[in-house]
C-alpha cells in the first residue's frame, strides 16, 4: 500500500486570481522559430490513458526506441506507472504483471479527501516514472520546456481513487531549491478531467504546501499553459 504521510489540512480550494500571461512570454524570435519547426507535426494522434482516449495536442520527443516505426495513431499509457506502449495488448500485458497494491503513483500519499488523493515524490527517486509523466505531459503543453533531467524537482500527482486503483487527473512540479520562492514550475490537467476544478485545485494545494513549509511562494513564469489559470 502507498506510504501515507500526515495530511496537508486542505479543507476547502480557495480561488486564485488568474494572472495575464503571455503564452510565449520568454521566448525571442529564434527560439520561437525553432520551436515552431520542431513541433509543427504531431508523433501522437491520440493518448489512451486508463479508460479514456484524449486527442493528442502537440508534439512530445518521445524516445527515439519508441518511434523508429513512425507517428503512433494511439499511444497506449499506463495510468498506474506510466509506462507507454504501442498497442493496447502490450499494455495489458504489462498491467497484469502488477500486483494490486502497486496500483498508484510511488512515493508518499500526503493528501486524502473523500475519493481525492496527492502523492509527492522526488524526481531523483522515482526518476523513470516523473520522466515518463514528462513525456505523456508535453503531449498536451505547448512550448514549456519539460526537463527531462527530473532530478531537481518534487513532482505531486493529484489521483481519484475507487476499487481499481487511483486514476491520474493532473500533476504539477516545482523545484526542490528555488532561489526566486516559485511553488510552481509545470502543471496539468489532463484533458479528460477538465472543467471540473481540478486546475484551481492544484494551484491552491501548491500554495497551501508552501505556506505549511513557511515559504512565500508564486508560480513560474509563464506558466505551463493558460488554461491553468482558467480553472480548467
């Protein structure tokens, strides 16, 4: 069973004033350019994850073993691991393999409410499955740069849980050590569970963390995507 730390006393989600940021704030005219160039086609169609297939919305440099058979018209994902595979018996392969209690992200369970729960974990310990998130999350992040080096960062996966298993339905990131106090480095959504609050949710957690560790802290700059700032 997932390790269970004591729980951050969120009793309620406390709206955050949407800031207005500029979707390519940061990037000059070459790097737009050049980001433009490398993401124009899409290598993903579409993302089947748990018991939901979501159109794929941009480019993700998947690893190179993973494409050598060209453009995938469903990549199949691991909800528990994310682990991802070409075809669906590949993954249901790979998924009767685990045992039942290893059916959750790893690292510690720090939050539970009714049928909601955060786990954190350390990019440095877990390093194969934030890398993974990584590449499964730029598939729906425009220009973010992902750092696929996940050392440096605390990754929380905000999860509903029911008999099956606990089901992702977003995540942010943030540096362990931050010299400018950012409580936010990336953060999704995935597409499936929009529109149902789980955006504000996290901004809200991610500030409410920092100020249980006594910190001030404000997102990252820009953002990963607008829509974060909209309450999906």
């Amino acid at each position: 069973p997932p390790r269970v730390t004591p729980h951050v006393p969120l009793d309620a989600v406390v709206s955050v004033p949407a800031a207005e940021l500029d979707e390519h704030e940061g990037l000059d005219e070459a790097s737009l350019r050049e980001h433009e160039e490398v993401t124009k086609v899409k290598n993903v169609a579409e993302v089947q994850l748990g018991r939901h297939r979501m159109e794929a919305w941009y480019f993700s440099p998947l690893p190179r073993e993973m494409t050598r058979e060209g453009p995938f018209d469903v990549l199949y994902v691991c909800e528990y691991t994310f682990t991802f595979y070409r075809t669906r018996r590949e993954l249901l392969g790979w998924q009767r393999k685990l045992p039942s209690d290893a059916r959750h992200p790893p690292g510690n369970e720090i939050y539970r409410r009714h049928n909601l729960s955060m786990f954190e974990m350390d990019g440095s310990e877990e390093r194969t499955y934030c890398q993974n998130l990584c590449y499964i999350a730029k598939l729906f992040l425009d220009h973010k740069t992902l750092y696929f080096d996940v050392d440096p960062f605390l990754f929380y996966v905000l999860c509903e849980h029911d008999s099956r298993g606990f089901h992702p339905v977003g995540y942010y990131s943030k540096e362990k050590y931050s010299d400018v106090g950012f409580n936010l480095a990336c953060i999704l959504t995935f597409p499936s569970y929009q529109r149902k609050g789980y955006g504000r949710f996290l901004i809200s957690f991610s500030y409410e963390l920092s100020r249980k560790e006594e910190r001030v802290g404000s997102p990252e700059k820009p953002m990963s995507e607008p829509l974060s700032l909209m309450g999906f």
